[in-house]
C-alpha cells in the first residue's frame, strides 16, 4: 500500500510507548477525558480535531488522513488546523511525525497553556469569549 507518491505506508505508530488500550473498539474517549479537565483544557477547534483522530485513528490512534482531507471534513482553514494540530502536541495529547498523527493515551494530568493577552479588536473578535 502507498501513499500516492509510491512510497509506502509506515505502520508503526510514531509513539509506540504511549498507544492508547481501548477494550470495545478504536473510537472512545475515556471517562478522564472529561472528568479530569483535558476537555476543559482544549477550545472549540481543538476539540473537533481531537475527535476526528479519535474516530480515524486505527487501532494505535494513527490517522492517516492528510491535512487537507481534515481541513475540507471539519472545515478549517489550514491556519486554524496547525494551531489547533500544534495545540494538541504541547498538550501531550497526540504526536506527529511529519506526516502521520498518533492519539496518545492520556498523560497524568491537562496541561493548560497560557493565552496571549488580547489586544486588537480581531483578537477580541476572533476569542472573547
């Protein structure tokens, strides 16, 4: 199998240290996702990209979609998706190789990352809540 360049797919997880065990299925979310804060700890597009390499992911939480196929599923402009893809690496949330990203298992705690101040009326605009 390939890529469409004709290089083959690496199945390896790029984490395999951190693949997530899930007993019924590939797409769940545990329970600590929610009750420990990393739910509260992503915004909207964080979120919405979270869960779609939650339901893409195989069984090692590798996505294999590309980020032009995320951007035109969730409708994001690329922007948006690299912050929100960057977001989630500093959160210990998933990994990224270059290519491919990993959903990681959970690490001990969210982290929260601090929000630049908002100066301008686009930064109001744009996240005032």
């Amino acid at each position: 199998m390939s890529d469409g360049s004709g290089k083959p797919f690496h199945r390896a997880p790029p984490r395999p240290d951190r693949v997530r065990r899930i007993d019924r299925g590939f797409a769940v979310i545990p329970n600590r996702f929610l009750h420990e804060g990393f739910f509260a700890s992503l915004g909207h597009v964080e979120r919405s990209l979270y869960l779609f390499l939650v339901i893409a992911g195989d069984r090692n939480g590798v996505s294999f979609y590309g980020p032009d196929r995320i951007c035109a599923t969730l409708e994001l402009s690329l922007d948006d998706y690299i912050a929100a893809r960057n977001s989630l690496i500093a959160k210990d949330l998933v990994a990224f190789d270059g290519t491919r990203l990993q959903v990681l298992s959970l690490p001990p705690a969210p982290v929260f990352l601090a929000r630049p101040p908002l100066v301008t009326d686009e930064d109001f605009e744009d996240h005032d809540p």
